[in-house]
C-alpha cells in the first residue's frame, strides 16, 4: 500500500465492533511481547464482556514473562495442526506488515475486507479495508484503551474480567514505554497508567512479573553480546551480535533478547544502535536487526535505517529480518549506521519515539 494512514476515526473503529454481530477474532505480531499480547487481551476481554463471540490467536514463542497476562479466556496460541479459527471480523493490533504476521497470513489474505487494524507504528502493508493508524500513540495498547472505553460505555464488567482487561492495558503502555523511560512516553500515556493504577493495577507486582523473572540462560547471552560490542564513529553507535552458536551454548532463546540492545545507551556518546541476533529458523538462517536511537538533538531516525534492510518501526525503536547470515549482514549494518550518526544535524529529527 502506498500510504499506511488511518481510513477511519476512533469512534468508527469501536463502531464496527460494536455492530459486528458475527466472530470476531483478534490478532498480532509473531512473538508477541507485552504491548501485542496486552492489547490482543485487553480488547477481547471487552468483547467479551459485551456478549461479543470474541477470541484471541497468538503466535509462539509467548514469552514465559508473558504467562499472566496471555493465559486469558478466549486467547489460543496458534497450532498449524489445528484448523484455524472461524472468523467474520478480524482486527489485527500492534502491526500491518505481512511479515510480521507470519502464518496468520493464511487467516487474513481471505478477510481482508473485514479487516480492521489498530496500530501506533509508521509503516505497515496489509492492505485491510479499515485502519486506525496513531503514530502518536506510545503503545498500542493506549489505542485499544480508547476503543474499549468507547465500547464498554453501559457495560458492566465482573471484577475478574475488569482486573484481567486493566493489567493487560498497563503491561502495553509499560512494556512499550521501557516502563515510562522512553521518549514516546506522554502525558497522555501517564494519565492512562494513572487511571489504571486508580482502578486496582499492582504496578510493583507487574514489573516483578516482567522485568524481573528472567532465566540464567539469559544473563548468560546478555554477557555474550556486551562481548561482542563494537564501538563505531568515535563511540557515536554501537553494534553488537549474537550468532546462532552462542544461543546454542548458553541454552537461550532467541526471544530472550529483549532488552539486551538497551545496554550501550548508558554510554553517553552512543546515538544509536543495532543487534544482530542470528536463528535458525523454518526457512533457513535469519538475521534479525534491532535498532535504537536516542531523543537527542539530531536524533537518528532508526525507522529510516531499518527501511533500507527492508524493514520498519518507529523513529527511535525499529527492525528488520534478512535471510543471512549475520556476518554477511554486519558490514552492511555497520556502514548505515557510521553513515546515520555522521549525518547533518536537524534539529527537527529529535522528535520522540514515533
């Protein structure tokens, strides 16, 4: 699609579900993490609520981080040995590329009429017939908010359903904001974790579950990529990799970098940068390319490097997936990235996390 913008205001886009009198059934991004996975839970917990035949489909691996809010009525994980689920409406949150959908494309190629998305990210190519696009959005988990206030506005949620919509709410906006730290933090996103910290949401016990109940295999492949640092353009960016002998050799999985590339950005001189985390997957070798920059004047536009790897996000957080191997692929990622924070200086490119 030329142009991944919204079609429809917020009021529509509660409209559809609410007038939806068929299954509807909610999707994501492969390898969920918290903002998919609370946003998928948050809106079929409303659905739900509202007598709506609702259901939610994640694809694996869940992060085991994840368990509390992703064990929820009406959520299944995906299964190819089982047929896929019946759908008259689908709505697909936190992405509109293809390719991150992986074998949901199966679900939505023939449902693209009935097809709505929600999503705070710049870029996308599922062409669905209906959009609510807000790159202004932290998390898209705040959009999923507003749609459910709209839609439960005379709905009287039990306890359980309300603490379990609540706490996938907060694990979005958390999760997506680095919890609270980053620049696409805003007012609007502080006065959302207010009102669910007003609600009942243990905010402490959530960042327990979280952010604090890694393995040790983990922080055995943490030591292995600050290992692998390389310092680029006089300490401007950084690059770090893992290959896939060193997720063999400490017994992580590849979901478990996560937060790993946030590291080098306690250096104060680094503008941005990328880790390469190479899988073996279904299809061969794959390099999966993580970016980040810093809210500094200047700032990079990672969804801009990311761009040229065929890939895409935010300005301050993005990615991209080349079937490579990661050394064939480090040069290259090297050279966009000394190029990007040699770059002139627009003042006008410091703008948050987008």
């Amino acid at each position: 699609m030329d142009s991944y913008t919204s079609n429809l205001d917020l009021e529509q886009a509660a409209a559809l579900l609410r007038d939806e009198p068929g299954r509807i059934c909610v999707l994501t991004h492969t390898k969920p993490d918290g903002d998919a996975a609370g946003s998928v839970v948050a809106l079929v917990t409303a659905l739900r609520a509202m007598g709506k035949r609702a259901s939610g489909l994640l694809v694996s691996p869940i992060l085991p981080s994840l368990e509390r809010v992703a064990h929820a009525p009406g959520i299944e994980v995906f299964d190819p040995e089982k047929p896929l689920p019946e759908a008259d409406r689908l709505v697909i949150v936190d992405t509109g590329a293809w390719s991150q959908i992986g074998p949901l494309d199966m679900l939505v190629r023939p449902r693209l009429a009935n097809t709505l998305i929600l999503d705070h990210h710049l870029s996308g190519d599922i062409d669905a017939a209906s959009r609510f696009i807000d790159a202004t959005a932290a998390a898209a988990a705040e959009i999923v908010a507003k749609v459910v206030t709209k839609l439960l506005d005379g709905v009287t949620l039990d306890t359980e359903a309300r603490q379990r919509m609540n706490e996938a709410l907060f694990t979005g906006i958390a999760s997506d904001t680095g919890w609270f730290k980053f620049s696409n933090t805003t007012p609007r996103t502080l006065r959302l974790a207010a009102d669910l910290l007003e609600q009942g949401v243990d905010h402490a016990l959530l960042y327990g579950l979280l952010e604090q109940a890694e393995r040790v295999e983990k922080l055995a492949l943490l030591i292995r990529a600050v290992g692998s640092l390389q310092l680029l353009a006089d300490g401007r960016a950084a690059v770090m990799v893992l290959r896939h002998e060193d997720f063999e050799a400490t017994g992580a999985r590849p979901e478990e970098t996560e937060r790993l590339i946030d590291i080098p950005q306690q250096v104060g001189s680094i503008r941005a940068i990328a880790l390469l985390s190479e899988v073996q997957g279904d299809d061969g070798v794959q390099t999966r390319i993580s970016f980040r920059s810093k809210p500094l004047p200047g700032a990079v536009n990672v969804a801009e490097v990311a761009g040229a790897f065929g890939g895409g996000g935010h300005a301050r957080a993005a990615g991209a997936r080349l079937f490579e191997p990661a050394d064939q692929v480090l040069p290259r990622v090297v050279e966009a990235l000394e190029a990007a924070v040699q770059a002139p200086v627009d003042a006008s490119s410091a703008a948050g996390r987008g």
